[in-house]
C-alpha cells in the first residue's frame, strides 16, 4: 500500500539548491507590525536600528515587499558544505505505527552544530563581515544557536562574543568547548560584565538565567563595544527569511517527486525554523495556489501560541531591545526550572504570530513527557536521536499519523526535524530515569508574566 516511488532519503543535487532566499511577507495581506522603539513607541527606521544591527540585515528586517532575496555566493559556497539537506520518508517510523499515513521529515542536524540555525548564522556572519566590523556578539539557550554563529565567524574570521544562560554554561559544558574550539569566548548570563547583568543579578540573587537576559547582556556589549553588532538567532523577520531555504529545498524535493503534503509540522521557539520550512508553502497558501494545513506545537510549560496575548511586548528581559508584536507570555515569564525541552523563549516571531492571529496556521501545546517518549519512539525506528525542539514536531506528527489510523486517511505529513540531541542526554538521563514531570502554568503563573507587559495605546 505504500509505493511513493520516492527515495527513503530525498537528496537534491547540489546544482537545484535554491539560489533565493523566500520573503513569505510579500504575499501577506496584513504584514507583521514593525519593531518599536520604547520610547517614542514610533516603527523603529534604520537608523535607529544601525547602532544593533548589520545595516543589510536591517534592509532585509524592514523589507516587506521584495519576494525573492538572492542567496550571495559566499553564502551559497558555505551552504554546500552541508546542504542540501536531506527530506527522509519515515518509511520505519510508519511502519511502527502501523498508519496508512505518509510521513516525510527535511533533516537539519547533518552539520556540526547540530540545528538549522547555522543557515542564518552564516547569513549574519557573511554580512558583518562585509561591512567591515571587527565581531559580533550574542546570546545563546541551549547553545545551539552560539555553535552555529561561533562555526560562521570561524569561516569568515570575525570576533565572536557569546552570553550562554548560566543554567545551560553549567549544564551543558561540552556545547561551550565546541563553541570554544571554534573561537568564540563564551560568558556565562547573567555575568558581572554588563550593567544589565549586575542589575539583573542583584534583582534576583542566584538566578541561573534566561534568554531574555542573555538577550540584554549581547546587546548592551555590542552597542557599547565599537565595531561589533549584535546578531539574534531566532524570532527577527531577516532569520525567517534565511531560514526559507528549508522550505525552499522541502517544495523543490515535493516537485520533484510529486509529494503533496497535507500537513506540514514544526516546533515553534521563537519561530525561525517553523517559519523557514513553511514559509514557501505558506506562500502558495496565501496566492490562492494550493491549500496546506500548518501546525506549530509548543511546549505546555512555554505555551506562548495557545495562551499567550497579541500585544507589543520587551523582546528581552531587561528591556534594552525594541519592542515587538507577538504572541507573548510576558518578557519577565521564565519557563519552570524543570523544562528541559527546549523552546524556552518567552515570544514568538511577529510573522508568524499574525499569520496564526489571521487564521492561517494552527498552535498544539504538548507535554515534555509524552515529547520525550515520542523522540524515543523516533530514534528506536528512525535511528536519528533528535533534539528535545524537534520532538515537540515529531510528537504531532505521530499524533497526526495515529489518527490517520483511526480514519484511514492517507495523509501526507512533513515535519522539520530541527536538529540531533548529542548534548541533551541530562535530559533524555532524566526521562529513562523515570525522573521526567510535566509542569503546566497555572492561569495565576501565566498572570504574573501578563502583568508586565507594558500598557500600550496600540
Ligand atoms: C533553536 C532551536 C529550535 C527552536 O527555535 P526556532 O527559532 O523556533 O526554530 C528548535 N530546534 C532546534 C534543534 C533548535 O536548536
């Protein structure tokens, strides 16, 4: 019953990369609202962005118009040292769950860093470098995102400064050697080396940190340090757009070989890979040229999409960086200390929280354990030993194909495996140990993060 008459592992050559970059914003109707500056509560311009960020990605953060972006050629050379990436068709996965389901996964763990974010990572690296500026500095969770930059400014010899959560610094030792060993310093967040930082450690003594705090310190270091700029891995309009080349390379693979997804699946952070794999599909959605059903899933302890406000709220904890509208939970909300699984980010990409604000895509907010026994049951067939983030989409994508099996359905199913969890074993350890819990916010807890967003007339 289930001759595709396709590959277990759908390559393109290496001539069929895509050469363009897809602005999934020129085809929206209502376009994300732009970044504000807190003060004056005006769209940022670009000037007032020039002291942050690269003056091209800021181009590209502002253009709302332009469809296709060509890929420069550095770019695209660097990209071939791991790209294309693979789609694989979860032939063993499917027969595992006995679903009549097709199941397709595009694999972006085939490089060093282990994660997707290297394809903008080498993006920003690429256009700092040609500006002319010494570094650029960031912030890093789990670390996958200061492996990645670390990796690009190694290639393009630039200085790179990375504030990695103390919690994940203290945790996950060897992501930092890795960053490490490819030339980055690393500094555990919240340091005593921005006044951020020491604010923020005397504000809450003993805090092991978050995203947004590691977000502040990375600013506040390159604004104040002259010729570096800050360069962010996750949520921005421009990381989206690096991003497309997975949905680029996944809608040029279905082409190829007349795959038709029903449904396409990713777990959703800040927003970047989500949005990257969707984005040309979703421009075929919004151009009236084919109909797709697209899933964001989010962890039940960070679950900015179903439970959290359309409002403009801090894109950081300390409040440093421009604010944004997004499907938020509050930027002092920091997810419970036993979350390991990722996604931690208290906001989610303003594209994609107004393509879910108009009804184009669909949020599920899953448990940690039942993410955990579904990246279990995905490395048991599948062989690939997945990141707690990606998990999140393989937990819908067998939810999906498991109702296929209860209605016979054979539904196409794409999901982006973001990732492989080599430096997540604390976690999987406490899984296989029995020691897993799921903590779901309370409404009360929820509240708290909701108090904080700032009052706008907007
Ligand atoms: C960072 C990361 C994510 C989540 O970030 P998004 O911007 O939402 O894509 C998911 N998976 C992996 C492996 C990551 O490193």
């Amino acid at each position: 019953m289930k001759d595709l008459n396709v590959p277990y592992k759908i390559y393109l050559e290496e001539k069929e990369i895509p050469t363009a970059w897809y602005n999934v914003r020129a085809d929206m109707v209502n376009k994300p609202a732009p970044l504000i500056h807190p003060g004056t509560l005006q769209p940022l311009s670009f000037e007032d962005m020039q002291p942050i960020f690269c003056d091209e990605l800021i181009r590209q953060e502002l253009d709302d118009t332009t469809q296709m972006i060509p890929i420069p050629d550095e770019v695209l050379q660097f990209y071939k040292m791991y790209r294309p990436s693979p789609l694989i068709h979860a032939v063993f996965l499917e027969r595992a769950l006995d679903t009549p389901a097709h199941i397709f996964y595009k694999f972006e763990g085939n490089n060093t860093s282990g994660s997707h974010k290297l394809n903008s990572a080498i993006a920003q690296a690429y256009y700092a470098k040609k500006q002319g500026l010494k570094g650029v500095t960031t912030e890093t969770g789990a670390g996958q995102w200061g492996t990645a930059l670390s990796m690009a400014c190694a290639f393009f010899k630039l200085d790179c400064k990375v504030y990695m959560v103390k919690v994940s610094y203290e945790q996950k030792p060897f992501r930092r050697e890795v960053m490490r060993t490819y030339g980055a310093s690393v500094t555990p967040s919240p340091s005593m080396d921005t006044n951020i930082g020491r604010k923020i450690n005397e504000e809450y003594p003993g805090t092991t940190g978050s995203l947004g705090c590691a977000i502040s310190e990375a600013v506040e270091a390159a604004t104040s340090t002259p010729g570096y700029r800050y360069e962010l891995g996750s949520v921005l309009n421009q990381v989206l757009l690096h991003q497309s080349i997975i949905g680029q390379e996944t809608l040029a693979a279905c082409k190829k070989y007349g795959i038709r997804p029903d449904i396409i699946i990713g777990c959703a952070g800040g927003g970047s890979n989500l949005g990257g794999l969707i984005s040309p599909f979703m421009g075929e959605k919004l151009r009236g040229e084919a109909d797709y059903r697209f899933i964001a899933v989010e962890p039940a302890s960070c679950p900015s999409f179903t439970r959290g406000r359309f409002v403009y709220d801090f894109c950081d904890t300390g409040k440093v960086c421009p604010m944004a509208k997004m499907y938020t939970l509050g930027h002092g909300f920091i997810p419970s200390a036993n979350h390991a699984g990722g996604l931690r980010y208290h906001g989610m990409s303003p594209i994609l929280s107004q393509l879910y604000a108009d009804g184009y895509i669909e949020a599920r907010a899953v448990e940690q354990t039942s993410v955990f026994a579904a990246a279990t049951t995905f490395a048991r067939t599948e062989g690939i030993l997945p990141a707690p983030e990606s998990s999140h989409a393989i937990r819908v994508a067998i939810d999906e194909a498991l109702r296929c099996k209860e209605t016979g359905e054979e539904k196409t199913i794409i999901f982006g495996l973001t990732g492989t969890g080599y430096f997540d074993m604390t976690a999987y350890e406490n899984y296989n140990n029995g020691n897993m819990t799921d903590y779901i916010p309370t409404d009360e807890d929820l509240e708290k993060g909701f108090a904080g967003i700032p009052n706008l007339p907007l």
